[in-house]
C-alpha cells in the first residue's frame, strides 16, 4: 500500500476544518435543487427516503444542537464527497 502525501492530508484536514467551521453561516435560503423541487412541487418527497433525513435540512438529525448539528453535516458531507471521488480517481487511474 502507497504512502498518502503529507500535503495530501494536510488539504484534506484542512478542507474538513473548513467545512466544520464554515457551515453554521450557510444560507438558509433554498439553493437551487431545493428551489425547483418546491417550484415543480415535489419537495414533499424528500422525507421518504431514509437516508436523506438524517441530514434534512442541511443538519445533522442525531445532533440536538444546532451550530454542532450543522457543522457536523458539513464535515460528514465534505468527508462523503472525498471518499466517493478518491475512490472513483483511484478506480480509474488503476484501469489505465
């Protein structure tokens, strides 16, 4: 198994950080996906799948406070999209 770059880790602490720090101020006005699901009127549907309510509403459902709750679902997106998108590049770079 390859050794992960210090500065590799370095950036993606940092962008967990960030996140965890940064995502209390988020906007509470809908962004766009939400906007159209509450335009074209199907913005109820969310509630049924299971694992989007445990972040509905950008917050950490399991979390009674709330600026942990949000940072929380900041720092477990942000660590969702890295392990999905080191994992496709790493598929990838494998095949060639």
């Amino acid at each position: 198994m390859k050794r992960v770059p210090k500065k590799l880790l370095i950036g993606l602490l940092g962008c967990l950080l960030l996140a965890g720090i940064v995502s209390p101020f988020a906007s509470t006005s809908p962004d766009g996906l939400k906007r159209t699901a509450i335009q074209l009127g199907f913005s109820d549907k969310e509630a049924g799948m299971s694992f989007s309510s445990l972040f509905s509403g950008y917050h950490a459902s399991f979390v009674s406070m709330p600026g942990l709750s949000t940072s929380l679902a900041g720092i477990i997106g942000v660590g969702l999209t890295l392990i999905c998108s080191l994992t496709w590049f790493g598929y990838w770079a494998r095949r060639r």
